[in-house]
C-alpha cells in the first residue's frame, strides 16, 4: 500500500513526513520525505500543552490546552501529508493510509506492578476528515495496557531496514533523540531493545536554557568544555539504570540539577558524556555484543557526542547514512510500516522490545 509516515519529536521542532510503498513487512518503494517546521507560535502552543502535561501527570480533567495543541498538530501535519504528496506527484486520494504518531507530552512507564501510562496528543478522526484518507493512530496504548513499556516501537523497522540492506547480524541501531533507546537485532533475528537513557534531551534544554540556542549544533560546547565528575556521578545514580530491559523513559525523567553553577561549556560536556555513558551501560546489558551501531535521530549529526559515544562503548559508530538510510526520516518511516502493519493485524511490539507477554498488534484506524 501506499502509506505516509509522520512523526513529531519531543524536540518540538516539526513535523518529519515521508512516503513508502510497504506491506509492514517489506518495503518495495522508498518515496520523498520532508519536515514541516513549527512556527514560533505553534511551538509555543505545544511547549505549553507539555508543560500542562507535566503538572497534570493523568490526575483530574486534562489541561484545556490539550484541545488547542491538538488543533496545531491536525493543521501541520496535514500540511506535511499534502507537501510530501506533492513531492511524489500524487493526490493525497492516492495515499492508502497515513501513520500518525502524534505529540508525546508525558510517558509514565509501568512501576510497582503499576501499568504505564502514556498520553500523544493528536486527533486520528480529525486528520481523517480533514485528509480524506484512513489513518493509523494510538499506537502505544493497547501495549501499555497489557502491561508493556509502550516504547520503543520502532525495532520492528529497524529490523524491516536491516533486511532491506543486507546488514550482518548482530547488529545495534541506536536512535538518539529527546531519549535514546537502542535496539539489538539479534544472530538469529530477534529483537531486544529498550531506553537507554537521555538523548539529546537534556543537551537541548541546557543550551536552550543557558544561551538561547535550541541545542548544541555539532557539539561545539561540549567539545570545549569539561566533564564535572561529580555531577556525572549523580546522574548516573538514577534509579533507571538498574533495571532491566525492557525499560522506558519520559525526556523529562533527568534534572538539569547536577549541571548548575557550571560554564556552559562544561554542563554541555558533562550531559553529553551523561548521554554516552548511559549508552554504553545499556550495550553491556544486551544479550550479545553487536558488531556496530548504527546511529538514527538528530544525534547522529552531533561529532562530540558520537566520538563520546565509541570511546566509552569501544563499537565502531557510524550514521544512518553511512548504510544507505535515510537518518532524518526513519522515524517517520517507521509509522508509515507501523501502520500498514495496524491494518494488516500484524504485531508492533514484542517481548524483547516493550516487555509484553508475547506479540501484541495495537494502534487504531480512522477512517474518513
């Protein structure tokens, strides 16, 4: 079918959209992708509806600017559906089915034999109706309530692009996000995967916060700051890396905390260390030694970070590029499959990647 992929980071700097020809098993047709910045005040609409979020945490009614950032992610995202249509010389009638991840605004992952919960913000019925077109939507929840992580959902795609490249086994891709999570594909194809820890989160809001800038371009800051030991050491003690995987996060599980009274330059290096040392924990937990990483997400762009990232790990890094994909769209690739296979009733997460009993389908469709 012909599906078009969507996907907006916690980073809440647009919508990446990007069509694929795909069953949700393979891929016959890689199409084009684009991104659709957020205006300054859409941006500004869903950093409010994420911090309404974050004092909500599920208690009482939602937060009223729930609606409004709703309203933006129907608008944009529609925008990104129509402009990659374009780009492939298609009417959007034409589209099969769109995968909608939405805006995640707070994850709570399972604790005490306590389920997750987790919240997206977007309306899958709305974008129907405004498209014309079957959308795919809510695909973390039927997990969480089967008692799984809800995240990450992107090693089964992960897995589908191994296959299409031809890539030995095993074999580690790492998505570098707000969070970074790993997956292990496995000798004999099995997926493992989990959270490792922060991504480019917490870099991105020390710089933002200290300076403006929305993250640390290249890593310069922290290539010419210092790691404060210390304050690595606190962070590190977080009660996250003593779990095992399967295991998730929420951006906003870190505090900036250990980094104050530091030079800008030195709480960069000392998050950005932080992010590498996190990784190369999660690498020592897997079941095998993969013999490469293969880094996705906008922290693939960073140098500092993945030079961090090799030293402390000793595996040869490389980004997505380096293999042929196409790193800034996987993402949004990964739900243009994630929801052909919710239309196929084909499983989205599975007991080494969220933690659920065994294979579980999920999502929902929309239609207009």
């Amino acid at each position: 079918m012909i599906a078009i992929g969507l996907m907006s980071g916690t980073s809440l700097d647009g919508v990446d959209a990007v069509l694929l020809e795909t069953d949700g098993e393979t891929i016959s047709h890689f199409g084009p992708g684009c991104e659709i910045p957020f205006k300054a005040n859409e941006r500004a609409v869903l950093k409010t509806a994420v911090e309404a979020a974050l004092s909500w945490r599920f208690e009482g009614d939602e937060p009223d600017v729930f609606s409004d950032a709703e309203a933006v992610l129907t608008d944009t995202h529609a925008r990104a559906v129509e402009q990659v249509a374009r780009l492939a010389s298609r009417s959007v009638s034409e589209i099969d089915l769109v995968g909608f991840h939405g805006q995640t605004v707070i994850h709570q992952p399972p604790a005490a034999g306590l389920a997750g919960r987790t919240r997206q913000l977007g309306d899958g019925a709305a974008l129907a109706k405004r498209l014309g077109v079957p959308v795919a939507y809510d695909f973390r929840t039927a997990d969480m309530a089967a008692g799984g992580q809800g995240a990450p959902l992107a090693p089964i795609y992960h897995a589908v692009l191994a296959r299409w490249a031809g890539l030995e086994q095993p074999l580690g891709v790492l998505n570098i996000g707000g969070v970074a999570n790993l997956t292990l594909i496995r000798s004999d194809g099995a997926l493992d995967a989990f959270d490792t820890g922060p991504g480019n989160g917490l870099i991105d809001a020390w710089v933002e916060e200290q300076t403006g800038a929305p993250m640390d371009r290249d890593g310069a800051l922290a290539s010419q700051g210092r790691v404060l030991e210390a304050g690595l050491a606190e962070l590190m003690a977080h009660p996250h890396f003593a779990l095992e995987g399967p295991k998730s996060l929420d951006r906003w599980d870190f505090s900036l905390d250990p980094a104050r009274n530091l030079t800008v330059e030195d709480g960069a290096a000392t998050l950005s260390q932080f992010t590498a040392e996190a990784i190369g924990l999660g690498l020592k937990a897997c079941k095998e030694r993969p013999r490469r990483l293969i880094v996705c997400g906008g922290g693939r762009k960073n140098a500092d970070l993945l030079h961090r990232i090799s030293a402390v790990t000793g595996v040869s890094v490389c980004s997505a590029e380096a293999v042929g994909w196409r790193g800034d769209l996987i993402e949004a690739e990964a739900f243009a499959v994630l929801a052909a296979r919710t239309l196929r009733g084909l499983p989205l997460s599975f007991p080494g990647t969220t933690g659920v009993s065994a294979p579980l389908t999920g999502g929902q469709i929309a239609r207009p």
